[in-house]
C-alpha cells in the first residue's frame, strides 16, 4: 500500500474537512460556548462514523460530552485506545491574532487556528489513519478504540467516573495520545512524562468600596499593594518558589536523566530568540529543558485590581485577585502544595487585607518507563517516517488524565505527539505545522501496524 | 429676604433640573463620550443664561470647552471668580453601582450619580445662589465670573492657557471654589491645601508572546512575576515609599500645623467602621489626617496582566501593566518625583524584563495661608448657616488647577466644599448629601453678601 499516495491525494479535501472542525469555537472553559462544544462533539462522532467507525456514542456528562467509537474485528491483535480533546483553550487576547481563532487559515505550510495542533488537529490525524487503512486493506491490523473528551483544558472532571464505568469497555493494552510535542522540526520524541498541576484564585479585600486617592490615599490600605506584596512573597529574585516545603517531593535529577535531557540538545539560544526574551529565566543550576521537564513551577497566571481604562483613574481599589497555576512533578501530592500555598498565603498577609483563597484542579504527575515495548515500537515507526529514532523526553505540560487513564485501565500510555513547541498553543496565533500533519498520518498507520 | 422660604419652594424644580445636568455622561477620560462633554457644556451655558448671568460663552478648547459667565454690575465691589468643573471620573465598576450611574436617584437624603458631588452638584449652587439673588434682590452685591472647565478629571490641560490668555478678562480679587468637603456632617471645613499629583503608567514585557506555562513554566521569565517584584519595591511594610529621595522636599510637621490638624478632632474609628477597614494603615508616627492632608503617596490605581477570564488559563503573560499616581506636598517638584521613581523603577527592572514608561500628569500642591480675610469671611457665612464656624484643613486630593489659577491670576483660592467625605467620590454610588446642597446654597448666599 502506498499511504503517502493515498493520503497526498486527499490532502486538500481532508484539511477542508478539519478547517471545519476548527472552526467551532469549542471552548470548555466559558460557559457560553457550551453549544459550540455540543457542536464540535456531534461534528467529531459524524466524522468518526463516516471514517468506518463502529458503536459510535455522544455520551452526555455532566459537562461536556465524550465522545466513543470502536472497530473491534482483529481478534488477538491489542487493543488501542486513542485518547484526545476536542475542547480547546479561550482566545483572548483576541486583537493579537493575525487571523481569527475561529476562522481557519493556511500560511507558509502552517494552519492557523485555536486547537489546530491542540489538540483537534492531532485527534485528527488518527481518524484519518483509521480510515485510510479501512478503504486500503478493508480491516485494521489492531482493535481500536477512541475516547475524545471535551473537557481536558478544564481539568476532565468527567472522565475518571466514566473511565470506573466502563472499565470493560474501554479495556485496551496501549493508550495511545497525540497531544505533545516533537522536540523540534524533524527531531520526534516520545514524551515518557508529563506534569502535574494544581491551580488556586486569590482575591484581597481592603475596603468595602473603592476610594478616592486624594482623600484617603496614604491613610488606608490599597488591595494592589497588599497584592503585588503577597505575590512577590511566593518566589525569590532567581525565581526559586519560596513556600515552605514546595520542593520536599520533588525528585533530585540523577546523573542518568541529566543525560538523557542532555541527548535532547536543545537549543535554548534559538528559544530566546524566537520567542524574544532577553534571557532565559529560572532556577539556578538547571537547563531549560531540566526546569520544565523535570522541576515544578508556581505560575501567576492572571493578575488584576484597580482600573485599566483609558486614562488616569485617581481611585485606590477595594479588591484585587490573582490566578495562579502549579506545574508538579514526581512524587509532588497537588493536594499537600495547595496546603502549603495557602499557609504561605495566610502566613504572609499584609496589614489590612482579608484573603480569600479558591482552590480549583488537581493532578498528579505521569511517568512511564521508556523500555516498554509499546513505547519502543513507537519510536520505531516514528524512524520509519521521520528517518530519526524518537527520542524518550519530559514533557512540561500536563495532560490530568493522562495518569488517570494509564492507571484506570492499567495499560501504558504512548504520547505520539506531533507538535511543535513553537506552535503557540493557549496563546494567540495557534498553529499546527502541515509537514507534521502529513508525518503525523504515516507514522500513526506504520504504529498501528507495527504493534 | 428670606432665602430658606426662597430655595424651600424650588427646591423639588433645582433638583430635578441638577438631576438633568448629571444624566449626561461627561466623562472627560474616554474619548467616546466628547459628545456628552459638549452636552454638558451646552447645559451649563443655558443654565448660566437663564439664571440672568451675561457674556455666557462656551469657549471651545483642543480638548473639551470652557464655560464662561459674568455679572459685572457692583462697581467698587470685589470681583469673585467662580471655579468649578462640569466634567466627571469614568463609572467602572459598574457592575457595583446601586443605580445607574447616569440615572440621578435620590435615596435617604442623597442623590445618587457621578458628579453629584465632584462636581456638578457643587457648581449648580453656585449658578443657583446668583440666581436667587438676582431674583430677590434684582442686582448682586459683587461682581461675579463663572469659569467651568470639562478637563479637571483629566488635570485641565486646556485651562493654564486660557487664563494666561485672558488675565484681564478674568481678572478677579478671589477665586471661589466647591470642589472639596466638610469634615463630617454638620462640621464645614475650608481647605488651605491641596495636595499635588504626578502620574505614570508602566509596562513590562518579557517575551513576544504569551506562552504556556505547561512547555515553558520554569524556564522563561513571567511578565506578572516581574511586575508585582517591581511595584512590591516601591513599598516598605509600613506603606512608606521606598523611592530615593521621595520624601525630600516635604516639610515636617510643625508643632503648631499637628494642633491645627487635632482640632479636626477626626474620628478614625468611625472612618474604619463606614469603610469596612480591618485596620488603618500609613506611614508610622501620623494620624489620618496628617497622612492625607500634609504627606506624599505612592498609589496603584490599577494592575493588570494575563487571564481575567473564568476559569484557569495556563498562560505565562508576555507583558503587564500598572498604573500609578502620587500625591505630592508642600515643595515637592512633580517632574522631580517622576524622575526619581523612573531611577527606582530602571534600578529594580527584574531579570528578563524591559520596561517602558509613560509619565502623565504633573501638579504642584497648593497650600494658603488661612489668616487671609477672603478666607475669614467664607469661615463666617458657614458659621451663619452651619450654626459652626469651618475649621481650617488641608486637603488629600488634588485640583491641579487651584494652583494655577491662584498664581495667574494672582488672587487667593477660597475652598468653599459641600461634600462630604464618605462620598464616593471616584468610586461606584457617589452620592451628594442633600442637606449640603440646602445649606450650601445659603452659604454661597451668604458669602456673597458679606465680602
């Protein structure tokens, strides 16, 4: 079978078929697009059953909707389970977009888009995998499964009680997810970790109403100022997190994983230049890829109070908040560095605050070991297609369920990712580069009948 | 004549046509609303016309008109100059307003709008005392001017060339002003100082797009990290402002200046308790209104970065941004100020940041001598109203150009203030009480007869 034939042929229809996918603004996070979610749930079981799918289901959460299909006719082959989102991140900052969102858009063999490389445009690539061996040979080397959620960028609340329900049914000996990164063009990898996560909401109240500077200003407390106190309180000047006790789970990088990073050669002097920084910035004695992949953050995500207007405003705000998100690692509980935030917090309140403290999602890292079978076959079909052997990395993001599913279903999970760490996801001007898209398809099909 | 009888049978007509002038939304900030500016101008000059003042002009500025108006027929009389603003503060939080900003509502005595007090409701005593006077008595005791500006929200770039182009025009033996408040119900004060202000706005950029703190938490420089480090410098733990040299040019407090201020006998508990302050907070070693009335600020009025959203957003910000005001006093120099903190702000620039500021406005603090007889006598109308004599203050907030029009027009300012401190003035449900404005209206009355 020639897929490259196959798939070059169909190129153009099956970009159009997921410029349509992409252009449905499926945000889980604002409750005002749940229509567009339930839009692009019904728009993915449609696709997956015209791909030859079987069994496909909208199966209704909670939140929003998961959707299910499988072709089960390979008796004593493994089963996959393909995992994936079709819920992608909000827009904003909407003016910095050189082309809208939602208005899917090839530049310079890149596909502009919200969830265009996260992560509709990589669940994609596995519906069209499927489908392309299904019109060649007329049966799948594997069983199949697909579990595609609508809730990932809003931390699965649905999955997990779904997964303890269908156990049976979703029963697979591979996870198989496309949802990261290679480590740059033409360098595949096979990320063997991910991060964890917690997130809280801050807010500081001084005064039951916003006041005059003129009148009170130097008299009473100002919410801004007892804010940027307490958050500049949470790292020290080298951006070392200063919470008691945030670092005592984390694991001490062995002379064995140094190499390992260190194999990745990355090239942190074309980071900064690509991405404009003056420097690169965080803990002392680590490399890049050693600080996201392998050490835990604390990050102010948002922060506001006061007036952003136009102009001057005179006032002396009554309130001001902070978002902040955690990114955890190894042995890191989400739960115990909420607890040792809020004692920071508590611990640190300036003069004339009250604090309110929200906590929101929790997940623990993810960790697999590279010599797994289903991982080194998958980075031997990444050098069938790439002609480079994947390399086993960390990946700084996290992906909640990802430990949830690998331990629910006791089956390793494969993160085949086909991204491009440039490729501004949850940030204006998504992208997914089309070179992957088209290797992202061939090395899919290669795993699929490889294993 | 009996100017209560007078004003008591008007008094429902007054309101309703104030009630006119403060639904137009002039907020001199927001270019959007210069239509409503205009509006507001063309209100006042009709007003002015009806109420039989002459020479009415809408004087026609870069930026938003001046109203102008005379009476000039008590020849050997003093010349009064009545100072005043017709624009107001923008409305934001409007989510926190009781009624609509724009939709004056009289509630328990007060009438609720922006402006209400600060500062049409004040002028409108002005135009209102003239025309009862004229009324009554069919000519005035002095020689009157109305000069109304729209730019006093914005620091009245418009308004230092206008009087140096017209010194003769205006030409006045005092300047009145109601722009400022009583000490507390039933206790008038008049202000002798006011305090001056500079402004700035800042922005720190770290990189040339946001990025996700997942694939880069840990290894590039956080825009909001940056800035809350950089405002928190700006600040002790007791509120002083830790910027070299802020506090040269202020002068210490005198002996006699602290007995001035006891006199006010302010009761800060009850300021704490209408404020909803769990604590008062200041420099170390001055009470509240030595804090307000006769010491510098450093206030942020506004910071902001990042995801606002609902919800969490995993971003690593690429820029942030505060907005900052001072309240200067006695010979501090406002450029002097904004220099010496652009030196603190350069001097503290975190790692992997670039910043860039923008100064803005620039105002000298005012300060007169209370002996001065044109301030004697406005101590005396309030004593035949208010049944007390108003005690000599100084002011926390600043009218950049009571300064300005003092000096041009080498003429004393007399502050002759109906507010009342809790207000909100600058802040959602500002209010006016409505016993100031029936009060008010006689003192003016009265001032005009007694000079």
């Amino acid at each position: 079978m020639d897929y490259q034939a196959y798939f070059a042929g169909r190129r153009e229809q099956q970009l159009n078929e997921l410029k349509e996918w992409l252009s449905i603004p499926s945000i889980s996070a604002i409750s005002a697009h749940k229509p567009d979610v339930n839009k692009a749930a019904a728009w993915l079981a449609e696709t997956l059953k015209r791909a030859g799918l079987e069994h496909v289901e909208v199966h209704e959460t909670t939140g929003h909707p998961i959707v299910y299909a499988d072709y089960l006719h390979a008796p004593g082959k493994p089963t996959v389970l393909v995992y994936g989102h079709y819920d992608v991140q909000p827009v904003d900052p909407l003016n910095l977009w050189e082309t809208p969102p939602f208005e899917p858009t090839v530049r310079d063999g890149k596909l502009f888009a919200r969830g265009a490389t996260d992560d509709k445009g990589q669940v994609f690539l596995h519906i069209k995998a499927v489908e392309a061996i299904l019109a060649e040979e007329k049966s799948l080397p594997v069983n199949i499964k697909f579990c595609i959620e609508g809730e990932e960028e809003v931390s699965s609340p649905s999955l997990p009680p779904f997964l303890e329900a269908n156990r049976e049914k979703l029963a697979a000996d591979v996870v198989l997810i496309s949802d990261t990164s290679l480590i740059e063009k033409g360098k595949p990898a096979i990320s063997t970790g991910l991060r964890g996560l917690c997130s809280l909401e801050i807010a500081l109240h001084t005064a039951n109403t916003d006041l005059h500077s003129g009148s009170f200003g130097g008299g009473v407390p100002n919410a801004l100022h007892a804010l940027v106190e307490l958050l500049a309180s949470l790292h020290d000047q080298n951006g070392r997190v200063t919470v008691d006790g945030f670092y005592d789970d984390v694991q001490e990088l062995s002379a064995e994983m140094r190499e390992e990073f260190k194999k990745q050669d990355f090239n942190e002097e074309k980071l900064k230049n690509d991405l404009g920084l003056t420097t690169l910035f965080g803990e002392e004695g680590f490399s890049f890829v050693e600080r996201t992949g392998a050490r835990p953050t604390l990050e102010l995500n948002g922060v506001y109070g006061g007036f952003q207007g136009e102009g001057t405003k005179t006032v002396i705000p009554k309130e001001a908040h902070a978002k902040i998100t955690c990114r955890l690692v190894a042995n890191q509980n989400p739960q115990d560095i909420l607890d040792k935030i809020e004692r920071h917090l508590l611990a640190h309140i300036p003069a004339g605050a009250t604090l309110d403290i929200t906590p929101g999602e929790r997940a623990f890292a993810f960790n697999i070991d590279p010599s797994h079978p289903m991982l080194q076959k998958a980075a031997d079909a990444y050098e069938r297609v790439y002609g480079t052997r994947a390399l086993f990395t960390k990946d700084g993001g996290s992906i909640p369920i990802v430990e949830t599913l690998s331990r629910v279903l006791s089956a390793p999970a494969v993160m085949m990712g086909f991204g491009l760490p440039d490729e501004n996801l949850h940030a204006p001007n998504e992208h997914f580069n089309l070179e992957n898209f088209d290797k992202g398809l061939l090395t899919i099909v290669e795993y699929l009948k490889l294993i």
